[in-house]
C-alpha cells in the first residue's frame, strides 16, 4: 500500500449527521484566519524566544529583549511588530521608549507552545513573570 493510500479512505463513508454537526460547530472563518495569524507569529524560532523573554520579563523595551535573545535591535523590532500583528503582544510609549507586553492570548499561547506549566507564570498584574 502507498502513503496516499493511507491517508484516505478506501469507499465513501460520510456519516452525513455527525458530520453536519461538527461542520455547523466550527469557528467561523474570521475567527480561525485570527488564530491562524496568531500561530504563524510563534512560527519563527527567534520571534518565539522574544515572546518567551516577555513572558519571563513581563514588559521590555527593544534595547532589553534584543539584548536578551542575543539579536540586532533592528531584527527583534522586526519580530515584535510581527508579534503585535498577530494580536500576541502589546505596546505603550514610557517617554523615548516603547514597552512591549505579551496580550493575554500571548501568554496562553506561548505558555502552550513551550509547555510552560501554568502555575509558573505570574498573573499579568505581576509583571506576566515566571516564578523562581
């Protein structure tokens, strides 16, 4: 048997109603093109570690989190725009800088993808730090 094979069914099998069911249950497609866009921001290995140093550090500036993941300034500016696309981080001008935060679904998705367990992260309150 090849790969194609099996990966699909050899007949036609729909169970129309629980099919239908599960169809009529899905996200609607501006919701799942959203997580999709938020999914894609953690896609890069550096954009992830700028977004893991927020989720330890709670809120930084471009000069901290560059320094921190050990990339230019310019490239991590770069990757927390991306990141602020995709509905993952937030930004607030403190005088000449800008600080930037994880959102909370920045912090529920980048505790997901690194497996953070939850009861080590500080609430946002706190700085949205990990626990020593």
């Amino acid at each position: 048997m090849t790969d194609d094979r099996r990966d699909t069914c050899d007949l036609l099998c729909l169970d129309l109603p629980h099919a239908e069911e599960i169809r009529t249950g899905l996200p609607e497609l501006g919701v799942v093109e959203a997580a999709a866009a938020a999914a894609r921001a953690l896609g890069d290995p550096t954009r992830l570690r700028v977004a893991a140093a927020l989720l330890t550090g709670g809120e930084l500036c471009v000069c901290d989190a560059s320094w921190v993941v050990g990339a230019a300034q310019n490239l991590t500016s770069h990757h927390l725009r991306q990141l602020k696309i995709g509905g993952l981080v937030s930004s607030r001008r403190d005088g000449r800088l800008v600080m930037y935060a994880l959102t909370g679904r920045g912090r529920a998705l980048v505790t997901a993808v690194l497996e953070v367990r939850t009861e080590q992260v500080v609430p946002a309150g706190d700085g949205g730090a990990l626990k020593g």
